[in-house]
C-alpha cells in the first residue's frame, strides 16, 4: 500500500512538470490569456501540429510569437490577421485587436491559417494550405460543439462561411476561387 501511495505520487508529480513544461512553451509564443486559451483549444481537436509550428518546428527553427495587434497602423484594419517576419528573422502572428471578444476557437482557427505562412512562399497553394488548415479546424471545433456555429460574432460568420464554402465541391475548388478573386493576393504565384 505505501508503494502504491509512493508511485502515484511520483505519477502526480511528473504530471505537474509536464503542464508547467507546456505552460512554459505558450510563454514563448505568448502572454496574452485570450491567445493561451487559443492554443490550448487548438490542442483539444488535436491541432498539436499547428502547436509544433508555433513552438519552433518551422522555417526559422524559433518559435512565432503571436498577439493582438492594432491594424490601424499599418493600413489593413479590414485584415483579420497577418503573418510578418521581424528584422531579427523572428516571426509573428499579428490578429487584429477588434477581434480580442471573439470566441477563443475562431481566434484559434485564425492561428491555425497563419502558421501555414511560415515558409514565406508566397504562393497560391501555400493560402490554399493555409485556408484549409483555418477550415478543417473550425468543423473540428464543431464536431466536438455544435453551439459555436451559432454565436454572434464576426469571426463567427467568416469560419461558416468559410466552413460552408469546404463543404461544397469537396473542399478545396471553392476556395481556390475565394483566394483567385481576393485583389490581396492577386500578385502570388501559383
């Protein structure tokens, strides 16, 4: 009996480093609460591989940092996010600070979408990939809670839609013309 209380308190106390070490990773990539919530949600539909994108297995080999940003400033205030890399090489995930009430599982589909610009590509495929990465894990968040759909908030509307436009023609065709009709990207390569 004094074994079993021993190894279960071993068991607990692995468990508590394993938390403080994942609690320690979001650090890295942010300290903004809402954007923690984010990402722990991104985790619970098993988007462990946007987490491991986030947390330095990607082009530059660091982690992105990601936060709430004012795009006022920079002249794109209709944008919802955007991905920049700094003049250190850093990369950061800026999502626009009109978006901080949004449900934390469309902030997250927005995190989703962003990662995928790691590469800095700028291609065609890489928003196709990055549209898809935003909408697959979007229905995720609704398999698992079918309310979400029905919240009222922008961001909201955008992953229905969104959703909505996957749905048809099996996935990827409407988005490719969602992308081929944005003026935003009218310059990227195929």
């Amino acid at each position: 009996m004094k074994n079993t209380g021993i190894i279960l308190l071993i068991l607990f106390v692995i468990s508590l480093t394993f938390n403080v070490t994942n609690a320690a990773g979001y650090e890295k990539i942010t300290s903004n609460p809402k954007i923690t919530a984010s990402l722990k949600a991104l985790e619970t539909v098993n988007r462990n591989d946007v987490i491991a994108i986030l947390s330095g297995r990607n082009s530059t080999g660091k982690p992105i940092r990601v936060m709430f940003r004012n795009f006022a400033i920079y002249g794109c205030s209709n944008c919802e996010a955007f991905t920049t890399k700094t003049r250190g090489g850093d990369l950061v995930i800026y999502i626009n600070e009109e978006h901080r009430d949004a449900p934390i599982e469309t902030i997250a589909c927005l995190i989703a979408h962003e990662s995928q610009h790691h590469t800095f590509t700028n291609t065609r495929a890489e928003e196709l990939r990055a549209w898809v990465s935003e909408t697959t894990t979007w229905n995720a968040f609704v398999r698992k809670n079918k309310t979400i759909a029905y919240q009222n908030h922008p961001l909201v509307k955008r992953e229905n839609y969104i959703s909505n436009l996957y749905v048809k023609q099996n996935g990827v065709d409407k988005i490719k013309q969602l992308i081929a009709k944005n003026p935003v990207y009218a310059n990227l390569k195929n």
